[in-house]
C-alpha cells in the first residue's frame, strides 16, 4: 500500500458498547495492521474499556459526556499523518478503509466521507434517512456544495483538518460541525460508497430521532450565524426593514389625504423597527469582519502542516538524492 509509511490512527469514541467493540477493533486492525487503534471511551457503565483493552486498543477516558466532546480530546491528544473516525457500534465497513486512505492520499485530500449504503431497513430507519437529507439540503443551501451523508460516523482526515478543527460541539451534531468546517475553508473533499449494517444483537443505538435531529437542526442555525453572519442579521434586517414599510405606507397615504398622523403609536412602532433593521444591518457587518478574521487564523493553522502524502514525495525524493 502507498501510505504504509505514514502513521495511521484509527480513533473510536464509545459509549457502552460492550457487544460490539471487539468486532470494530478485530475488523480495523485485519484492514489497517500498522494503524494505531485508540478507543477513547465516554463514561460507560459496562465493561467497553475492557474488553477493547483485550483486543489490542489502547484505551482512554474522556470524563465530559457528549460525542462532540470525546472528538475534541481525540483529535487534540492523537497526533498522526492520516486518522480514520468511526463509530464503536459496529455498523460500518472497516475493508474500506484502505481504499478511503489511499483516495485522501493520492489526492492529497483533507477529508474522505463514508457514505452509506444499505439495504436493512432496521440499519438506517426511514425517519433518520429523511432528517440526513432535509439536513444535508439546509446546510447546503447556507454553505454550498456539500456532501451527500452528512451524518455519517466513517471518516478518513489529513492531520491538517484535524489539527485546524476548532470543535465547538458537545453531542451527535459534531457530525454536522465537521461537514461545515471543510467547506467554510474549501478544504478538498470526497464521498466513498461503502455498505452499512444494522447493529448486532445486544447492540442498543444512543440516537433520538427528534431530540438530535433538534440539536442538529440548532447547530447548523448557530453555524450560520457564526460563519455566516451578515447573511444572517441580514435576514433581521429585511424583516424589519419591509414590516415597518408595510405598516408606514398607510399612515403616509393618511399624512397626504388631512395632513395628520391619528395612528402616533403605529409610527412609532414603524421607526422603531426601522431602527432594529439598521442594527442588524450593522451588527451583519462588524461581526462578518470579525468572522473573516477568525477563518483566516484557521485558515493558517491549517496551512501550517503538510498536504497529506506529500510526506511520501518527500522521503522519496531524499532516498533518491542519496542514491
């Protein structure tokens, strides 16, 4: 394989998932057998941290509850060239990780998407099928061209991403929050279709439809107002701006008929909100200029490592001089 020199991590959050994570280890390290397989367990009741101990995992603890959370301590406390993410249920497809790898670095990508492909209702139920793409159109529709399985667990990431993440999210919507952090920088992205399986017997899904799909749904809302944000206030501004238009134009038609204003109250009202239009307008502007400032100190933290690959040109390229 072209990346076999490269230092693999294979991280795996886990929250009581004592019935499948032997599998999900035994899987990652027939696929990937130079990877370093961490599995970072979230305050389990059941025996996960032993069992994957057993199995050859090295395991870690991460005390605040939340996905989010745990890929936070992940990706700041693992250091490697390539890292692959997947969820410790059991549910995805560890042959295809070679092929993820091998896509990120020979397209010097910074990350590759699982996408997933079933056939088991029970795997991917119809409701979460229908948020994934209601979400996934949304976040399109704010951001631009985006992925197709937002939400999937399966990743492959350059160290440049992981290292540039900011991972501001506690729970399931980290999903989304990584989505929006490549295409906020343009990072170089691909989707892989790979096969999805229900989970094992004894395996129970953390998910809530509504009560995530809500999170979700309030963390691309806050995402567009961080990264987005004159777009966004200027949303206010256009509300505000025609509500008090609405409302004006029949105290103007009255003011030129007698040469009154009977309704006071309503004008009132009708300046007011024009002056709320004008302080999203401006709040639009000052924080868009803040924001800019922001992606540009990611932006550099991104740049500041290596293409994912480009390693392997360069230790070429000295084995060869010294030749």
């Amino acid at each position: 394989m072209p990346f076999e020199s490269l230092h693999l991590a294979v991280l795996i959050p886990c929250y009581n998932e004592a019935a499948t994570v032997r599998s999900v280890v035994r899987n990652f390290r027939a696929a990937l057998p130079n990877a370093s397989i961490y599995v970072f367990d979230n305050n389990s009741t059941d025996n996960t941290s032993d069992i994957a101990r057993a199995t050859g995992a090295v395991v870690r603890q991460v005390a605040y509850q939340g996905k989010g959370n745990v890929i936070r301590r992940m990706f700041a406390d693992i250091d490697a060239d390539v890292y692959v993410l997947v969820d410790g249920d059991d549910t995805y497809d560890a042959a295809a990780a070679p092929e993820m790898i091998e896509r990120l670095v020979a397209e010097a990508l910074d990350m590759v998407v699982a996408t997933r492909r079933t056939d088991e209702q029970e795997a991917y139920r119809l409701g979460h099928r229908f948020g994934n793409v209601m979400l996934t159109r949304f976040v399109a529709s704010i951001f631009g061209r985006t992925f197709t399985d937002m939400l999937s667990g399966y990743r492959v990431f350059s160290r440049r991403y992981v290292k540039s993440f900011p991972a501001h999210s506690k729970g399931f919507e980290t999903e989304t929050e990584l989505t929006v952090h490549a295409l906020e920088l343009r990072m170089p992205v691909a989707e892989i279709v790979t096969r999805y399986k229900s989970r094992p017997e004894g395996s129970v899904s953390k998910l809530n439809t509504y009560r995530d799909g809500f999170r979700i749904l309030s963390m691309i809302v806050k995402l567009f107002r961080a990264e987005r944000p004159l777009a966004f206030f200027s949303i206010g501004t256009a509300l505000c701006g025609l509500a008090s238009i609405v409302l004006a134009v029949p105290l103007f038609e009255t003011y030129f008929e007698t040469g009154l204003v009977p309704r006071f109250p309503t004008a009132v009202l009708c300046a007011a909100l024009m002056i709320f239009a004008a302080l999203f307008l401006v709040c639009g502007v000052i924080l868009d200029t803040v924001t800019r400032g922001r992606a540009e100190v990611k932006h550099l933290a991104y740049l500041a490592f290596p293409a994912p690959g480009t390693e392997l040109g360069h230790a070429a390229a000295a084995a060869k001089a010294v030749e």
